[in-house]
C-alpha cells in the first residue's frame, strides 16, 4: 500500500490474457462504505510503518510475503457499536440506595457521551461538558454539512463584507454574515444554537476553519470534520450552493 496525500492506495497495471485465463482471481474491495478523504487514513498509515520497523529481520521470501499478508489484512474499515453504559442496575442500585426498578429506569434516560479515565490517585475533579445535550442532535444522511467562506466586494450597512455558509445534500443552507474571517467561529456556534448540532462537517484547510474558535467550538460539541484536497472545490458542496445565491442576490438587485 502507498500515500497519495490522504489517499491510500496500490499501483496496477492491466492484466494480460494469460493472467487472467491463469491467475488466481481476489476480491479486494469491501462492501462497508468509506470516505477517501478522511485524515484518519494518514494516522493509520503512520501506525502501520511504526509497526512494520519494529518486526523481526526477514530471512526469506516466504517471512516478506507473511508479513505483508499479516499488514494487508489490519487495513479495513473500522466501525463500532453505540455506547452503553458500563454500570449495572444492581450497581446503580447499590450506590443510589434505591429499588431496581428505579435503577432500570435512571439507565435507561440516563446518556453517556463519554468516559474520563485515569492513571494513579484522583488529584482533581472532572468537569461535566454538556455543551453537546444543550442542542439538537443533526444526525443521518442529512446531518452531513458542508461549509465555506464567501466574500462581497459590497460593505453591508452593518459592516459586512463576508459570511459563512453551511449546506446539506438535501439543499437546506444557513448564512450567517461576518466582518472578518476569524469571524468563523462565532458562526459555526450561531449555526449550533439556531439549528442544532451536524453529524460531521466538510470544509477547505482554510486557517479559520481547522483552528482557533472554530476547532474549539467543534470540539466541545462532538463534531467529526473532514477536508478537501487541496486544489479541489468540486470536492465541497458549498462552491455550488454560493454561486446560486450570488445569482440569487444579483436578480433581485437587477
């Protein structure tokens, strides 16, 4: 397997006739769905030559082609079951000094984000982040937003010259206005109070969108972003749906 940015792939090549009249045939294609352009990708290619450096010397053909099988077969898609919580209904009974019932009944609308581990003694307490319970969860297919920053070359009367949008694949969008680009925060945060929460977001590596307020602002609230590739607007839905409304704003200037 190679990198291409965050691209994994294998080189190649168009099989003869002979390789495929007499070649073993292998399926190396899944059936789960993946995104190619997630980061994820390039940490998990990283592990893998961590680990491959570390193994014993190879002594013959035979030990490269093991290891090489053994390294293929940990490159899959990865997926995992919803969160359950760990205490039992005797434990919650025991620790709460109440019925069964009522301790079925506390883990059933109890939610359970996540879990803070630690190593040795409990020096501090751990603060509770509800940010993520205070809004609308936007989950499903059309959860998935899109955003991107557009520019007028016409000061609003508030002072505006720029805004952020967000968009889904189902064609609902959200603008929120903004004077500077380190304005992007601010509207990822008016977007999760208006609307609610996304699923995951996808946007350019523009400075204001992977740093700053606006990583604050997505990491307190859960949110999975992804990028595009460089010198690839196709790649994000928001190109198209800012030409619209720059054609909308137009018409109804005209």
């Amino acid at each position: 397997m190679k990198l291409n940015g965050v691209i994994s792939y294998f080189p190649t090549r168009y099989p003869s006739e002979s390789e495929l009249n007499n070649c073993r045939w292998l399926t190396m294609t899944n059936d789960l769905p993946w995104d190619p352009s997630s980061p994820d990708f390039v940490e998990q290619e990283l592990l893998y030559e961590e680990e491959g450096s570390t193994l014993l010397p190879l002594t013959s053909e035979r030990d490269i082609l093991s290891v090489s099988t053994i390294l293929c077969r940990n490159v899959n898609a990865l997926c995992s079951n919803p969160r359950k919580l760990s205490s039992s209904d005797e434990r919650v009974a025991c620790l709460f000094n109440c019925s069964m019932t009522t301790a079925a009944k506390t883990r059933q609308v109890t939610t359970q984000k996540g879990i803070h581990s630690f190593t040795g003694h409990l020096t501090r307490h751990f603060r509770t982040k509800q940010a993520t319970l205070r809004y609308d969860q936007l989950g499903g297919r059309h959860g998935r937003f899109y955003s991107d920053t557009f520019f007028s070359a016409v000061k609003s009367i508030r002072g505006n010259t720029m805004g952020q949008l967000f968009v889904n694949h189902v064609g609902f969008y959200h603008f929120v206005p903004m004077k500077l680009k380190g304005d992007a925060g601010d509207a990822l945060l008016e977007f999760i109070q208006e609307v609610g929460i996304p699923g995951a977001l996808h946007t350019d590596d523009a400075k204001e969108l992977t740093s700053g307020k606006w990583e604050k602002v997505r990491k307190d609230h859960g949110i999975k972003q992804t990028l595009a590739e460089p010198y690839s607007p196709f790649q994000n839905r928001t190109e198209v749906n800012i030409r619209e409304l720059k054609k909308h704003v137009r018409h109804l200037m005209g």
